[in-house]
C-alpha cells in the first residue's frame, strides 16, 4: 500500500506548529478578585495530569503561578462564537507588546464579552463556565520555563503542569450504561489547527478572528528553528 503514495516532501519552517488541539477556556482569578477566562489550544493530558503551553508575560499565567489553580472548561463545537469573542481579547493591563502589535485589547469582564456563565468550583477558586460540557478543576504541579537554549524565546514561554482535582461532565455527553466515561460519539470538541475552528467534521465551522492575524506574525523576527 505504501507504494501508492508521493513520498516526495519538502523542507518547510513554519511560524507555528498548531496541527491541532481542543480549545481549552482557562479560568482564573486576577489579583483584584474578579474572573478571566482565556482560549488557547497548547494542552494535552496524560491520566489526571494536564500541561498547558502559555506566554509567560500573559495574565493567565499570572494568575495560575499567583493562586496556584485554574479551571481547564473545554468548549464544544457549537460554542465557536463564544470563544471567538475572546479572541484577541487580553486581561492584562497594559497590554503586552506582542499582543498589541497582533491587535489585542484589554477586557476585564471575559465572560461578559463571551457571554458564557461563571459557576462556582468546588476545589479551587477559579470559575467554571456553566455552558462548557467538561470542566476540569485543577491545581499547579510545576512550572517549567521553556525554550532557555534559545536567545529570542527565553523569558516568554512556560509550559504548566497541572494536577486535575474534580471533573464535572454534562449528562448529555455521557454513556448511557457507565457512570464514568464521556460517550466519544456524543462529545463534539472544538478544535484549532493552525487558527482555524473545526469540530469532529471536514468542514471548517466559522471565520476565525485569530485566523486574521498573519501566520507570519507569530515568528519574532530574526527567529529561524534551525538558529535555536
């Protein structure tokens, strides 16, 4: 079978290397005591242990090394618009100087401008959104600074390991026989790849805001893989 297929590749340097994650709104509490919730795609699992790729200067980062918490709501499909509204939207003030030259604002009622629901948690202080079908409760494991080999990205990047302490689910997304295990087939996430929103579909589901910003733009200048 193999034979059937163009081997042939060429060598390509992309800005970023987003092929493909679940959103993820990440909750926290500002300094202040009100909410932020905040979409990115950098997160993976392994068992009840969860770590999350962020800008070191943004304020969800802030706010997870400050109170030591968060709550990882995973949207899904349907609730592309509310997610795209936090695009582009920032809760620190100033905003940062990379964020303002890709077009950011400062908001400080994010769930306002979603116009999703703050619940609540139950093991942290950080809010849940109500409309999300999974909200995963978690606290901070470790912190790790990343790319320290490399002169342009050290100092920006962090990668969070988070210890996940209650899972709430919705019945809906449920199986109908076991209490315990979310029904793939009745779960529809939301996905980005590469700026763009996708469900469990071919089909891409909306326009999206991030999807305006040019790819080009996410490379500090100067910054080639091959120079790291």
């Amino acid at each position: 079978m193999h034979g059937t297929f163009d081997t042939s590749h060429i060598q390509i340097e992309p800005a970023i290397l987003y092929f493909g994650t679940p959103v993820v709104l990440v909750g926290t509490t500002n300094a202040d005591g009100s909410h932020n919730l905040a979409p990115m795609s950098s997160a993976w699992w392994v068992g009840w242990r969860c770590m999350l790729g962020l800008a070191r200067e943004s304020q969800t980062t802030a706010n997870m090394i400050r109170t030591g918490e968060c709550v990882l709501n995973l949207p899904s499909a349907d609730l592309v618009g509310a997610v795209d509204r936090l695009a582009r939207t920032t809760g620190s003030n100033p905003v940062p100087p990379g964020k303002a030259w890709r077009g950011y604002r400062y908001v400080r009622d994010k769930f306002g401008v979603s116009g999703l629901t703050a619940l609540a948690a139950e093991t942290v202080g950080a809010p849940r959104a109500a409309e999300c079908p999974v909200q995963m409760e978690a606290k901070l494991a470790h912190v790790h600074d990343m790319a320290q080999d490399d002169a342009i990205f050290r100092g920006h990047l962090t990668a969070i390991e988070m210890r996940i302490t209650r899972v709430h689910a919705h019945p809906a997304i449920m199986m109908a026989d076991e209490n315990n295990r979310i029904d793939p087939d009745k779960w529809r996430p939301l996905i980005m790849s590469f700026q763009q929103f996708y469900g469990l579909t071919p089909e891409r589901l909306q326009r999206s805001e991030l999807g305006q910003i040019p790819e080009a733009m996410y490379r500090p200048p100067g910054w080639r893989p091959s120079a790291a």
